[in-house]
C-alpha cells in the first residue's frame, strides 16, 4: 500500500475563545485516487476541517502530513497549499478578482506562471469546463451555477493533486448539478467532498464518511446505516443518530 | 446599480490604451479646472463635446449622467447671482444680479459641466477592472490598485446584501419615519453589512492563501497596441497645451 | 457631501490633492498585506451603507458613517474614502477627478481624528460606547462641514454665505448621523466585538 | 367553495431593462388550507413569484387578489404584507437584530405592539418552537439550523395567515430538516413552499406545482413526470425538462 496524500492524526481543534472541540482527536487518510464523501449535520466540523488540512486552521494537538511530509509552519502549508485545491463553500468568497480570467489567472501567477502562460492555462480550463464564453465576464455579474462552475475552474487552474470541495452544490439546480457530476466524474484527480445530498455524493465518490462528535465515522458504519434507514424509512427525511 | 452600461460601447475612445485615456482625461480636466477666461472655457467646453462625440455616447445617457451637476448647477444660479457683491447687472424686483455674481456662476457651470463630460468620455467608458489595468500600468501602488478592485468586486454583493436585509425589515412590517426606532433599525442594518463585509473578508483572505498568494500582486498585463493611442495622445496634448498658453497670454 | 467639480480655485484644488496623496500614503503604509482585504471591503460596505436614505420629516437623507469607518479602520480610513469616492464618481458623477482630493480630505480627515479621540472609549460600558460613537458620528459630521465651508470660503470670500448655510443646514444631519452611529457602533460592541479596534497600540 | 387567499390572474414581469419574461401570464390560487410545494429550475422565476405577492415586483400586467381584495398600490401591499410571511432563501438575511429575542420582536414592534406585548410575544413563539433557549443568544452567532428556526420564529410572530417558505431546507442536515417536517405538519396554517428536495416536499405539503416558462404547470402534469423519473433514473439526479 502506498502513503496517504493526506494524513491527519489525533487532531484536536478549538475555535479561539470557545472550549468546545470541534475536531476532537480525528483521524482521516486519503489516498492517491480516492473519491470521498462526508455527509454530516450542521456543525459538526466539516468546513473546519477542510480547513485545517489547508493550515489555516491550526490545529491544537495532533499530526498532519501532507504527501508524506509532516506541516506545521506557515512555510510549509504555504508550500502544500496551491497542491491541493480547496472550493468554498460560498463562490463569492473565491471569486475576488473583477473579471473571469482575472481569476482564474490568479493562482497560476502566484505559481510563477508569466502572464502568457497564465492566460493559456486560464482559457484553457475554461474551455475544458465548457464555459470559454465567460472569459471576459465581471465575476459579480455571473449567475449562481457559473460562479460555482468558475470557482472549480480556478482552483483546478492551480493544478492540485488533490481537491477538496465544501457543498458544491449548495442552491444549484439540477441542470448544473449533472454538469458538476459529469466533470467530477471526468477528472482523473483524488478528491473529498461535502455535501447534504446523498444522490449527488453516492453519484461521483466511491466512500461517504459522516463526522459525529469531532470524530469521523468510519465507511462501514455509515454504510450499515445507510442502508437500514433505505429500507425503514423510505422516502421521508429522518434524523440520523 | 453598477450597470457600467458607457463601457459597453465600440468607438474610437473605447478602443484605445486605458492609460491613454487615463493620462489624457488627467490632463485636460486639471487644464480645465484651472483656466478662468470665458473664451477659453468655450474652447474646452467643444473640446469636451468632441471626446463625447468620438465616443459615440448618445444624449439620453450623458444627460442621464449630468444631472447631479446640473441640479448643483441650477442651485448655484439660484443662489450666487444675487448674493454676490460687485457691479448690478439686472434687478428683479428687491433682488440684484450682479456682474460677478454671473459670471462666476457662469464660469462654474461652464467648468463643472466640461470636466465632467471629459470624465464620462474617456472613463467612464471602461469597466472599473480596466481602470485599475491602467492604473497598474500607470505605476499607482499595487495596495491601492488592489484596494479599488476589491472593493469595486464586493459592492454589488453587499448590495444585494441590503437589499436582501432591508426587504425582510420591510415584510415584518417596517415603515420608515422620523423615529428612533427606525434609526436604530437603520442602524443595525448598516451594523450588520460591516459585520459580514468583515467576516467575508477573513473568508476571502483565506480563499487568497489557498491559491498561492503571498503578498505580492501580480496581474495578467494586455497592453492593447493601437496606432490610435500615440496620434491621441498627441492631439490632446497639444491642443491642451495650445489653451493652456492662450490662456496665460490673454492675461 | 461634496464639493462638484469647476468650483474650486487652483490653490485649494492643489492642496487638495497634495493632502489627500500623503493621508492616503499614510494610509497605505498602515495597511499590511494581512488587512487588505479588510480594508477594501468595509470600503465596499461604506459606499453601500453611505447609499442609505433615512426619513427626516418630509423628506430624506443619506447616511455618511465616515465615524463608522474612521472607528473601524484608523488611518486606512483615508484610502479606503478615497477608493469609495472614485467608485461614487465612476458610477454616478457625484465628483470627478479634479474635486477628488478635496471630498476626500474632507469625508476622511475628520474620520482619522474621530479615531483617535473616541476609540480609546470603544471597550467601556454600553453607555459610554453610545456616547463616544455618537459623538464620534455627529463630530466628523461637523468637521466635515467645517472643512469644506473652508475650502470654499479659501476658493472665494463671497462663499461665506454658503459656507455658513451648508454648516447650519447640516445640524439635523449631525444629530441622525450620531444616532445611527451611536446604535451601530454598540451594535458591533454586543455582537462582533472583533471588528473593533483592539485599544491604539497597534495601529 | 370559498375564496382564494392569494389570487394571481394573468400575471406578466419582467426585470427592469430586460425583456425577458420572468412570470408569463401566470395564474396561481391558493385557498385557505392549502399545503403546496413548488419544485422548479434555478431561474425559472420561484423567488420573483413570492416577491409579486408581497409586492416587491410590481407586475406588467394581470391582477393580484389577497384575501379576497385587489391589490397594486403600495399601500395596498402594506396593509397585507405582515399577513403573509414570507421566509427568504437565505436566513442570514432575514436576522439583522442584536439578539435572538430582539429580531423575533421586531415585526410585532412595528405591528404597534408595546415593548412589552412583543418580548411576550417572542417568548411565546420561540417556546412553541423549542428554542426558548436561544433567548438571548447574539443572533449571528447561530448555527445554519438555529438561524432557521429562528426565522421561522421571527415571521410566525407576525401571526400570519399564510406562509411563503423559500427553500427552507438548503444546507441543512437531515437532522433540522426533521425538526422542520415535524414543525409544519404541526402548523394549522397554509403554506406553499419552494424547494429542490421532493422528500422534503411530500412530506410537508398535499401537492407539488412546477413553473416553465413563466407559468405553473398543473398539479397532474407533475405528478405524472415526477413517477416516470422514479423508475427511469433511480437514485441519480438528473435534469427535468
Ligand atoms: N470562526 C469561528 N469561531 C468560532 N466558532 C466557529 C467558527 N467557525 C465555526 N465555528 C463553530 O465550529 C463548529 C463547526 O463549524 P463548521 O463550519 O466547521 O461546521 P460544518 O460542518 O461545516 O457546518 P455546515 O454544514 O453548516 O457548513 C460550529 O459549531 C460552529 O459554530
Ligand atoms: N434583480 C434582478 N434583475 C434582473 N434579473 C433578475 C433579478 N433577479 C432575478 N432575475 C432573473 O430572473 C429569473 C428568475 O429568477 P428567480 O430568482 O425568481 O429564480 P428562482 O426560480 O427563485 O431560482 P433559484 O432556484 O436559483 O432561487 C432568473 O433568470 C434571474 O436571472
Ligand atoms: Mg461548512
Ligand atoms: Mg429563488
């Protein structure tokens, strides 16, 4: 078996100020070509532990590594950091530049890129994500799905070995929904994503973990229960214990 | 709200280098703003009608875009002529116009008006992220350049952000009045934008980090290269340099 | 409240700029790489907030806040102003180019100077944070008023009137520009006390 | 039979400067009981829908009935608009009040209850909710779910007589959205409510209306789609059309 890209161990997180724990001696691996899914209430640390992986949460106690090398200090997240694409979980959040290539030029730029190259790369992933036409769009005038569907492309502009996304589909219709899945399902990249809905997740990973407690469940577990509640409960939404 | 509606056009000025247009509206509305002889004025003021011709701008927005300078305008010509001292001109009945008073006024309007067309003609003929490329390019500080941008990119979401607030305030049945309690719910809805402006600004520095920044900006540079730029730049450097001597002869 | 374009003399304009260029260079300088981002966005939240109309009798006004953003943000008030005033200027003509300076001087001087006599109240009771807000909000009110009655009055003497006129017009302006700040300013106090400025020794 | 509670005739809006036409002769009735869901893509005009009820989009043409009365002006609109509560997409939107109990105050506060009739008010609503805890707590300090039963809270004090629930359940966990089912099933109160989750929808409402085009397509018509889509695709999302 090869080494995790992502290794987090007995991580323990507290937001400053406040006692509770929200990630609470957690443990997770991600391997090379992984495709997970961690579905979990509200609250319960999902974001921060996106977070957390990318150091800017940091956390206090435990172990990160990050394709096999231990980081702890600024220097060393920032090294890691453009190799793993985090999305947001609000595209506003990620879309600061005025215009489309603009932003999605960014990361590539801060790579060391020239600008031509930039440029090339930029358009390029546009037209990979079918949205070439956007290129000179002002980012706060694009609709919902096409700031989502640009966020990817900018973070996938970075080139990253690995992606995190954080509810990629919040408040998306199903139109680009299917779109996101065609894409997921088309990048040949590992990757973790948070989402509410168990279609969406069940259609692009091969795992869905849950978080209770500052912990994440194991897949069998999860899986058990899925599987019960299909059976028991049907179609109607229901609590999970 | 921000409908930069003047940058969608295709004209001589829209084609040109942004820092063409950036220097030469410089120029001209600082010339402008300094000149006071009247025929000099009118000189600017075709000069001012010509750059919004060039931009092939139609009347209804330019008007459109007037009018807070001509309401101020209007003010001024109320007020100005009459409490002006110096020589009468006209008397209605217990008022006087005086000679100064006038041609103050006059001056103002001439002024106010050019500068602003100058303004509407060769900036606001670009989108805010052109500007601040040329700016750039101009070598104003990359902080500042930056700051306008950002800025420039989260109005229309903070906006909408009010929007949003002000509308449910208004469904749970608020009517604004003279009253401490609609100030204070004024008040905590300007509160709450700065909260979240600065909430999303954490969030928005991360998403920054994430994608490699690190303190330094860098920005995908398109100069546009026009034979254009270097004859405009030229012709409004001369004919501004040919008024702004006229003008200082004249004296 | 700005002065429109063609009404001041050369002089007044130069200085103008001058001041603005080196309060805003100021401004800059206190800025780190870490705050950027802070900065221009409550400067996207001022443009948006100094768009808010709020009854008075008949008719209405529209919010300043520059207390609010003189509080908040310390000397980056000046560039933070200055961005937003461009931006006002590029969408809506109130102001151009020449007159930039001088609006900005006179929207951010009385910021800073509200900074450094009110925030060290910031983190007393809640009485006294209404109190030094709302002075802090109808104080760079006045000074704002002070500022730019002077400019005109230094452009032409025969402005006094004016100068005079816009200062007296301007009270009621005073009084809802201190409430408002007042109640906002306790409003970050309760709830966001963070986005306040931690006492002066770091800034 | 009685008559309509909301009563939209031939309903036609477009956004300022745009000639698109968002609602298209719409029709729609409501009757005083009614429980009904409304699925449709992002975009196809849900949101514009509730905001021509409360007044916000003034339409083109056609004729809007509240409670039996004609409605246009204003005015009008005013004296109806604390009647319908109408719950935004977004949560965070809707709570700009200090503190838990201020922001479910505030409607009452301008329905010219005295301070003291609107906090007991307030209290009431919040204990009937199971949130009297949050009393005091500072209202952005909530979690997503916390904000939305708050919400719920703060239009329900108005004592409305029907609600409008724009996507109430988006980035919610499933255990909230229980809670939510539990909470509108309780409700004697009608409702229509907008969502993509069609589990959520069956279990809270009697019938799910689309819109296509501007217009709202029949109960029947949807049923049929939503059937066939059952055994066609299964678990996987997918586009309507
Ligand atoms: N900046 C912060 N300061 C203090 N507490 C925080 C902060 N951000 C989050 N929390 C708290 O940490 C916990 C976990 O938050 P987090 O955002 O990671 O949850 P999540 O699983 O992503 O939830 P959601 O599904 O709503 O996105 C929550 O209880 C939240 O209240
Ligand atoms: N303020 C606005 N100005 C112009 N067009 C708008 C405005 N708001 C919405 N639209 C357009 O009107 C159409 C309908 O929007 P609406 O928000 O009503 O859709 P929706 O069905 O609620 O979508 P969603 O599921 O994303 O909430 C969309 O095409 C949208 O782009
Ligand atoms: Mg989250
Ligand atoms: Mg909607």
């Amino acid at each position: 078996m090869t080494n995790p890209i992502i290794k987090l161990e007995n991580i323990c997180f507290a937001y400053p100020g406040s006692t509770v724990k929200v990630l609470d001696s957690l443990d997770l691996e991600v391997y090379a070509g992984d495709r997970i899914g961690m579905m979990a209430p509200n609250g319960s640390g999902k974001t921060t532990l996106f977070h957390t992986i990318m150091g800017l949460c940091r956390p206090d106690a435990g172990k990160i590594e990050i394709f096999g090398r231990p980081v702890s200090t600024e220097q060393e997240f920032q090294a890691v950091r453009s190799k793993i694409g985090l999305m947001f979980q609000d595209a506003d959040d990620q879309l600061f530049c005025p215009t489309v290539v603009d932003d999605v030029a960014f990361g590539p730029l801060n790579l060391g890129l020239s600008a031509d190259e930039a440029l090339d790369r930029a358009r390029e992933m546009l037209s990979t994500l079918g949205i070439a036409d956007l290129e000179t769009t002002i980012t706060h005038r694009l609709s919902g799905g096409q700031k989502r569907l640009v966020a990817l492309a900018s973070v996938l502009a970075m080139e990253p070995r690995v992606l995190l996304l954080d509810e990629p589909t919040a408040g998306l219709d199903n139109g680009v929904k299917d779109k996101l899945v065609k894409i997921m399902n088309s990048l040949d990249i590992s990757y973790v994503v948070i989402s509410h809905e168990f279609n969406f997740l069940t259609a692009i990973t091969d795992r869905v973990f849950s978080m209770e407690n500052g912990k994440i469940l194991a897949d069998e577990e999860v899986r058990v229960h899925q599987h019960e509640h299909m059976h028991k409960l049907g179609n109607h939404p229901h609590k999970h214990h | 709200m921000i409908s930069e509606e003047l940058a969608q056009g295709d004209s001589i000025i829209h084609r040109l280098d942004p820092c063409v247009r950036v220097v030469c509206a410089l120029v001209v509305s600082f010339a402008l703003a300094l000149s006071s002889q009247f025929e000099v004025l009118g000189l600017y003021l075709v000069f001012a009608l010509a750059l919004v011709f060039l931009a092939s701008l139609g009347a209804g927005p330019v008007l459109k875009r007037l009018k807070p300078v001509l309401l101020f305008v209007i003010m001024i010509w109320v007020i100005l002529p009459f409490t002006h001292g110096g020589e009468p001109l006209v008397r209605i009945g217990p008022l006087t116009m005086t000679r100064p008073g006038v041609e103050l006024c006059l001056r103002i309007t001439i002024k106010s008006v050019s500068i602003l067309m100058v303004f509407i003609a060769l900036l606001a003929t670009m989108t805010v992220a052109t500007l601040g490329q040329a700016l750039h390019r101009l070598r104003v500080p990359d902080k500042l350049v930056f700051l306008l941008l950002m800025t420039y990119r989260y109005i229309a979401v903070i906006q909408e952000e009010y929007q949003r607030l002000l509308r449910a305030a208004r469904f749970r049945g608020f009517v604004p009045g003279t009253n401490i309690h609609s100030y204070r719910t004024y008040a905590y809805l300007a509160g709450m934008l700065f909260v979240r402006a600065s909430l999303r600004a954490g969030r928005v520095h991360n998403a920054m980090l994430c994608r490699g920044f690190n303190g330094t900006f860098r920005s995908l540079d398109s100069p546009s290269s026009n034979r254009l730029n270097p004859v405009f730049m030229t012709g409004v450097s001369a004919l501004t340099l040919m008024l702004v001597v006229t003008e200082i002869l004249w004296k | 409240m700005h002065i429109s374009e063609g009404v001041l003399s050369g002089p007044v304009m130069m200085a103008g700029a001058a001041l603005a260029v080196a309060g805003t260079a100021v401004g800059l300088k206190k800025i780190d790489y870490d705050r950027i981002v802070h900065v221009a966005i409550l400067s996207s939240a001022f443009f948006v907030a100094s768009l808010i109309h709020v009854n008075l009798g008949p008719s209405s006004v529209h919010l300043i806040l520059n207390g609010v953003v003189g509080l908040l943000l310390g000397w980056a008030a000046f560039p933070a102003i200055l961005v937003a005033l461009l931006l006002q200027a590029v969408f809506f003509q109130y102001g151009g180019i020449t007159a930039l300076g001088v609006n900005s001087v006179i929207m951010a001087t009385p910021a800073v100077i509200c900074y450094y006599l009110f925030s060290p109240f910031l983190n007393k009771g809640r009485k006294t944070v209404f109190a030094a807000s709302f002075l802090a909000g109808a104080g760079s009110v006045f000074i704002s008023c002070l500022l730019l009655g002077f400019s005109l009055y230094l452009t032409e003497k025969s402005f006094l009137e004016v100068s005079l006129l816009v200062v007296t017009a301007n009270l009621p302006v005073m009084i809802i520009e201190g409430i408002v700040t007042g109640f906002c300013v306790t409003f970050f106090h309760k709830v966001y006390p963070e986005i306040l400025p931690r006492g002066r020794s770091n800034s």
